[in-house]
C-alpha cells in the first residue's frame, strides 16, 4: 500500500480533495503526544476499482504556511513527514495549491521539492480563475517546477481522474528517494523566494485586470459583514442562528434518544431479574444512552461551524471580536466555542480544537465549563421556583439573567487570572488571519465532517464517560439488600455508598447550610447535572412524572428540617446552591472531554479541584452573608 | 457589466482605501535592538517571537517592495484589514508595526 500526506496551506481544498478521494472512508487520528487531529483514509473502493485496485492511503494533514513550524497544527504536518520514530510511512506528497494564491503557495511548493519527497501538484479553484476571465497554464507551471501538476475542481470532482493517474504513474515506477529536512530560509532568501514565485505565477495566470485591482467580487460583501458597527449586527445575527440551531434543533432529536435509552433500561431491568438486569439496564445501557445522547449537539454544532469556516465568514467573525475578547486573555477564534458551551460543554470543547494558538485553547478550554449550559437549567428551575413562586415571574427571570452574566463574568475573571498566573502572558496573541475569499459550501462535503467529528466523539471520549458513569452506578446501587429482603429505590439509594460517602462528608456540606441528602444529590449531579432533580426526588420519597416530581419537591424541600428543628431549604442555603451549580465542575462526561482534548487526567483532574473549590468557597461566603441578615 | 451597486461600492472601497508599497518588515524589537547600541537589554524570548512573526508575515506573502491596500479596521480600531492582489489579511496593531512602507 502506499502513503501519501496531503500538504497545502490552510483554505487551499486539501480537506476537499480529501473527501473527493476518500469519501466516508476515513478515520481521525491524533498525533502521538498532540491533541491536534488529523484524518486518515483509503481510496475509494469505486475509484480505486477503476484503477487496477490501487491500494492507496492518503494523510489530511493540517494546513501549514511553510515548513517550518510556528503551531501545533505545523509541529504535526512537520513531523508527519519528516519525523524518523512514527509508524506512518510517507511515500509521496500531494501538495494542493490555489490558482488564485499561487504568488504564495508556490513557495512551500519549492520547499518541499528541495525534501527529496516525490511530488503530485495539484491546483485547485481553477473555476475561480476561470470566472475572472483569466487563463491558467498549467504546462508552464509543470516546466517551472519540474514536476507533474494537476487542475481539480472540488465542487464538480473534474481533475480527480487525472490525479490517480499521475499518482498511479509515479507509484508504479518507483525510485528510491531519500528524505532530507526542509531548507530554513533567511529573510532575505525568503523575499527572493517570494519575487520568483512571484515572476512564475505572473506567466502561469494571464489576467486581463491590473495588478493589485480586486478581483474578486465576493470580497464586497465585506463591506457590510466587516463594517464598524453593521458588523456586529451581522455577527449578533449569525451566532444566534448558530447557538438557537444547537440548542434548539438539537433538543428534539435528543429528547428522543433520551426516550429510546430509557425504554430499553427499563425493559430491560424488567426482562432481566435481578442485579445483571440493574446493571445492563441502568448501569450499561443507560451509561451507552448518556454518551450517544450528545451526538446530535456534536453533529450540529460542527455542522454550523463547518458552514461558517467553509462559507469565508469565521475568519471574519474572529477578527470582529478580537480585542473584546483580547480583554481577557482570549481572541476571536474563542467565541464560537464558547459561544456552544451554552448548550453543552461537550461539544464546546471539542470545538476549540479550532483555536490554532494553544494558549487561548487552553483558556477556552477552562472556561467553557463556567458557562450556564442546558443541563443546569432543571436546577436553577427549582431552586428560582422555590424562591419564587410563579407569582413573580420577573424576579424569577432577573435571577436567571443574573445566573447567566454571573457565569460569563466568572469566565471572564478566571481566563484573565489564569493567563497572568499559571500562563504568565501579558502579550498580546497572534492574529495574522487570512480571510479567504465567500464560497458556496459543499453540503455534501459538511455533512461528512460533521459526522466524522461526531464518530470521532463516540470512539475516544465515549469509553471514558462510560467508565466514569459506570463507577458512579456502581456507588449509587452498591451495597445490595441481603437476599430475600424487598427495599424501595430511595432506601436503596439512601443506603448506597454514594449515600454513605455523603454521610461521611456531610459536615462539608453543613456550612453551606445543607444536610447528607443534598450532598448526595450533588455527588449524583456528577453522572448529570439535571440528575440532581432527580436525586432529590429520590431522597426525599417524592414519585411522579417530572412535572409531579418538581412541586412535589417543592413541598418536601419547604419541610425538611435538620434535626434540630431548623429549615435545611433557606434563602441562604439555596442561593448557596445556585452559586455553587454556577461554578462547580460537576459532569463526568465533561471531565472526560477535557482530558480527551487537553490530553491530561492532571488538567481535568485540577480543573475539577480548582473549580469545585472555588464553588464552595464562593457559595459558602454567600450563604453565610445572607444567613447573618437574617435570611 | 458592473451592476450600479458593484460600481459605487468599488469605488467607495477605493476612495478609502489607502495604497503603500511595503519598504520593510520589521518588528519594532528588532528595531529597538539594532538602535539601542547596548544600552537596553531585551528579553530573548521577546526577541524570537518577533523574528518569529516577521518570518509569518513573509511567509504570507509580505515582502519589500510589494504594494499593498489598507482596506479598513475592524474590532474596535484594533485589527487592520490589507489586501495584496487576491489576497487579504487582518492584522493586530502588533502586526501593523512590523510593516514599513510609503504611501
């Protein structure tokens, strides 16, 4: 079989050419030691019948300016084809180039011919020339650089034909090549580069417009979509379209999938007696249920993403907020992630893989969690009904407002004081951003991303979120009744080791002015967030639907009482519990992910510390001042 | 044939846009370290970064000699948008510093 790395520079229709040659037939991989992804994929079975079983890998590698690497992203292409200890072997480099760029791809091209690597040119947005009444010349630019150079149109697939060809010649007469490192340029040996390069692109592409005359139209639009204040109109517009898409367009489906998970638990729990029935049903199973349930938000969200990347429009969005969000240590490449973890921080993290500068990937990554994502709702629902009855409908939604600025200024303040003590970085990130020319996205070429990201959700966070759900069954349903005696759910769960672990630390919870059963609720709210309900439903022996459920509770959270006599649901001890939702780390599956995307059990591990840490200390403070005034 | 819209835009473009050619790409370190004879020391590290991004803008395409168009700013006043035949770039006010050039 053999190898071939997709090489271009960011925009320049590598992922296009990709998905033209591999279809579905790919997977993402991480780099060793990188949290950055790559794809790997075979021909397509169709094409690669049509060329004698042409047993053809091909490697999508992160979009590089030139080779010498200033990122994560460059560091991985870099290595992928000149590193010595990695178990992908690199026979021949496909290097896509955009007609409309060639003044400048044309020098990583040049680069790479110095390698040793056999070459495969490939020059994409020929159309785009074409529509400029321009002529490209692709003999002459064979001639300049020695090597075979081919057109490909990516939304049609015209060239691909041409491509295996040329691919198929070169592997069938193979020479034996050595691989050298690529050339480092001085400035100087750089600006010469950039001026041949330069005289080359000038001979291959015959335009009738001036040099320097904007040729294309689509750069119009930024008049309004970049203007000073419309900007942001349209900025406002767009991310509300893509937040109400992920939140509401998602709500459905998973509500659905929700159900399924449900009905198979409970059948199951029912056609299997027993303890294997409980764990298959409501360990396993439902464990499965909590992973795949996030998929659709996934699949949406990058759905959006992809159409605002491919589109030319989040380049400029990242541009528009810049310095608001330079403000606080971030830039504009930030928002959009941020931005989705007020649906859910699963796929906001994944999201920030986006992000090239690792340090404001870092930051995004540790407050994503701090926004008010869909699942406490449930709980700020009962807590801000139980201050409020629906009465007062305004001071409910102002407290729910407060809850959600509260969240953002907490992001805001936390990003500042960890890029100045743990990153120790005053400077100011790089931007630096091309801003690619509107297309017309490739549906077809979204949807495949899409799914490809939310594949790539299910096979590496998955096992870990369903190792930690399992845990948290398991101390939930253990120790078990003796044999022969009959207990009801809440004594089972009051009995638990989840439950005996609350006992145990309930004096932590007692000065946030609340008793065992609420510190179990809390240790539950770990599987999810909006299991606290449920939780607490449980504990306090209240049934019924969710809607039962809740004024049910309502009325057992007015009379629980301490053991003295004092009310353990106060003023006090429910803002505390707010404030504490607010801050606090509590989901599993968010743990995992912030593992999986910062590739360290010490980062989650010291953000569940830190944030949980601060949650309590925060909601102690607040509970404490209002129990002093008499609350 | 330009549409009437396409027309006053362009040339509303034009009008605001101003035109340099680049005489030099140079961050403002750099600039610093080669006047101040010895007298201020600069932090290494400070001193990498800026080579660093001065080679990320040659690496864009940015060279002497080149002529280039100040499109716009964007983000409160803090992002410049350039253009350079097909091709545009936003830049930080960092970023700006490192381009030398005359109208």
């Amino acid at each position: 079989m053999s190898t071939w790395a997709l090489v271009g520079s960011p925009n320049s229709g590598k992922t296009t050419l990709y998905n033209w040659l591999t279809g579905s037939r790919s997977k993402a991989v991480n780099y060793p030691g990188a949290t950055v992804e790559y794809s790997i994929g075979t021909l397509r079975s169709g094409l690669s019948q049509k060329w004698n079983n042409l047993d053809l890998k091909i490697v999508d590698t992160p979009g590089v300016y030139s080779l010498t690497p200033q990122s994560e992203d460059e560091v991985v292409t870099f290595k992928t084809l000149f590193s010595k200890n990695q178990s992908l072997e690199i026979d021949g480099v496909i290097v896509v180039v955009d007609a409309t760029q060639l003044n400048r791809h044309l020098v990583l091209v040049r680069q790479l011919l110095k390698t040793g690597y056999p070459l495969l040119v490939v020059v994409t947005m020929a159309d785009v020339v074409s529509k400029q009444k321009a002529n490209l010349n692709l003999d002459i630019l064979s001639r300049a650089l020695g090597v075979a150079t081919v057109a490909f149109d990516g939304v049609l697939g015209k060239g691909l034909d041409q491509i295996i060809q040329n691919l198929q010649k070169i592997i069938s007469t193979p020479a034996k090549f050595s691989v050298q490192a690529p050339p480092v340029w001085t400035l100087a040996e750089q600006e010469a580069q950039l001026i041949q390069v330069q005289k080359i692109a000038d001979e291959v592409i015959q335009s009738p417009h001036q040099p320097g005359e904007s040729k294309d139209r689509s750069f119009v639009l930024d008049r309004f979509l970049l203007h000073p204040i419309f900007g942001f109109v349209f900025f406002f517009i767009f991310m509300t379209l893509l937040f109400a898409s992920v939140y509401w367009l998602a709500k459905p489906i998973m509500d659905q999938v929700d159900q399924l998970f449900s009905f198979l638990s409970d059948h199951t729990t029912q056609l299997i007696p027993g303890l294997l029935g409980n764990f298959l049903g409501e360990g396993l199973i439902s464990a499965i249920g909590g992973v795949l349930i996030f998929i659709p938000q996934i699949f949406i969200l990058f759905l959006g993403i992809g159409f605002l990347e491919a589109s030319g429009y989040l380049a400029r969005a990242a541009v528009l907020v810049d310095k608001p969000l330079s403000w606080i240590g971030l830039g504009g490449r930030s928002f959009v992630p941020i931005l989705s973890g007020f649906a859910c921080a699963i796929p906001a993290l994944m999201a920030t893989r986006n992000i090239a500068s690792r340090k404001e990937k870092f930051l995004a990554q540790m407050i994503i969690p701090l926004m008010t994502c869909s699942a406490r709702l449930p709980v700020y629902g009962l807590m801000i009904g139980f201050l409020y009855s629906d009465q007062q409908p305004l001071m409910a939604g102002m407290v729910m407002a407060i809850l959600y600025f509260g969240a953002l200024l907490m992001g805001a303040i936390a990003s500042r004081l960890i890029s100045i003590l743990v990153l120790r970085s005053h400077k100011q990130s790089r931007l630096m951003m091309e801003l690619p020319p509107y297309r017309r996205p490739r549906f077809r070429a979204l949807l495949i991303q899409a799914l490809t990201k939310a594949k790539s959700f299910s096979l590496r966070a998955g096992p870990i979120i369903l190792v930690l759900a399992l845990v948290l069954w398991f101390g939930t349903h253990f120790p078990r009744p003796e044999s022969g005696v009959e207990v009801s759910k809440s004594e089972l769960a009051t009995h638990s080791y989840a439950a005996q672990f609350g006992q145990a630390i309930e004096p932590v919870f007692k000065p946030l002015g609340v008793d065992w059963r609420v510190g179990f609720g809390l240790i539950s709210a770990f599987a999810a967030r909006e299991v606290f309900v449920s939780t607490l439903a449980l504990v306090f022996n209240v049934e019924g639907d969710e809607e039962q459920q809740t004024q049910g509770l309502l009325s057992a959270m007015r009379e629980a009482h301490f053991s003295d006599g004092s009310k353990i649901f106060t003023t006090a001890s429910v803002v505390g519990i707010l404030i504490f939702f607010m801050i606090a780390l509590q989901c599993i599956s968010t743990v995992g992910m912030i593992k999986k995307e910062t590739g360290s059990w010490k980062i989650a591990f010291f953000q569940l510390v830190i944030s949980n840490g601060v949650a309590y200390a925060l909601a102690f403070v607040a509970v404490n001042t209002l129990k002093f005034f008499g609350y | 044939m330009k549409t009437k819209t396409e027309n006053t835009v362009n040339s509303a473009y034009t009008s605001l846009a101003n035109i340099m050619v680049l005489e030099k790409i140079e961050s403002p370190v750099a600039q610093l370290s080669s006047q101040s004879k010895g007298s201020v020391a600069f932090d290494s590290a400070e001193e990498d970064e800026s080579l660093s991004r001065v080679k990320r803008l040659y690496e864009l395409g940015l060279r002497p000699g080149l002529q280039i168009q100040i499109i716009g700013k964007v983000s409160f006043n803090s992002v410049t948008i350039i253009q350079f035949g097909q091709t545009r770039l936003a830049l930080n006010e960092q970023e700006m510093l490192c381009l030398h050039g005359r109208s």
